[in-house]
C-alpha cells in the first residue's frame, strides 16, 4: 500500500506549502496564493489519509513513528493551512484550529517523552508545531473581535512570557546539540 511509503515528516511539504500560500497573500500575489494553497489542500488530505490508515491498520509502525519529532510536520501543516484558509476567507478555521489542537495534544506529549540529548535540528519542530497553533489561534480569535477569545490569548501570552526563559534555555541546548552535531568528526569505517 501506498500509504505504508509515506513517512511522517511528509507534513514538511504541506507546512511548507501552506507558508508560502500566506506570504503570496500577504504579498498581494492572489492567484499564486490559491494555487499554492489548494495544492497544499490536496496534500494534507492525501497525508492524513496515510496518517489515518497507517493508525488503524499498522498501529505498531504509527507509534514510534509518532514519537518522532518529524511528525510535528502534520501540526505545523494543519496549523499553517488553516491560517492560509482564514486569510483566503474559508469559514474552516476553527475546525482547523481543533484538528490542529487535538494533533497538537496527541503527538506532543510522544515527541517530548523521546526527546534525546543532545538534540538535533529537527527537534525545533516542537516550536515550530506550538506556533502554528499559537497563530492560527490569534488571527480566529482577532477575526472574532471576541473579548473572551482576546483575554484568552492575552493570558496565554502572559503564560509564554513567564515561560520564554526556560523555553530560550531549551532553544540554546538544541542550536548547541545541532552544532555539536555537525561538528563533532564521524569515526571512519
């Protein structure tokens, strides 16, 4: 089968896709905003077909695949899309911002828990899945002009300031295990 050949950090292409469909958009570049972003629609579909298969039908496979920060793609791409989808004034985004939450919440705590030091730069992607949520989140809740939307993203900001120490302390780790990484010789075989 098919989706037994896709691997999880094939989410990389939709967020990819997804982020440049935004910036056509915010550039005043319409109709290659459209492309990009119905070519990243059909993707995302066809991925989390694969992402849905490979959960019913190889769940041995799925979980440690799951684990595996490269599965943050699907987040980020489901975030990112739902912005793209806002922006191009689909009514869809608050069912993205909950697929995109309900991904969050089941592959976060996964990745987290298999986590190793010293990290490398995939390992950003632990940002890069939160932010999109983050984003997707502020631009519903700016949409809405809802004051109880805005005092729940202005206490969550509150929350991330509290949290942007520790939080710098694990981005440095990860930019120290990434050169570390790349610097460190390779034994010769």
């Amino acid at each position: 089968m098919i989706w037994q050949r896709v691997p999880p950090e094939s989410g990389a292409a939709v967020m990819g896709l997804g982020v440049m469909s935004v910036a056509g958009h915010l550039a005043g570049f319409p109709v290659l905003s459209a492309v990009l972003l119905v070519v990243a629609a059909v993707l995302w579909a066809l991925l989390g077909a694969a992402f849905l298969a490979r959960l019913v039908f190889d769940n041995e496979r799925w979980r440690p695949e799951a684990g595996r920060p490269g599965a943050l793609t699907g987040v980020a791409g489901t975030g990112v899309l739902g912005l793209a989808l806002v922006l191009h004034g689909w009514c869809t985004g608050w069912i993205f911002l909950v697929l995109t939450a309900l991904l969050w919440l089941g592959l976060m705590p996964r990745v987290l828990r298999g986590l190793a030091t010293p990290t490398v730069g995939v390992s950003f992607l632990v940002c890069v899945g939160t932010q999109s949520l983050a984003v997707l989140a502020g631009q519903l809740a700016a949409d809405a002009r809802s004051p109880f939307l805005l005092a729940v993203c202005a206490w969550m900001a509150d929350a991330a300031r509290l949290l942007l120490w520790p939080a710098l302390l694990v981005l440095c780790l990860t930019a120290w295990g990434t050169i570390h990484h790349l610097t460190t010789p390779k034994p010769s075989p």
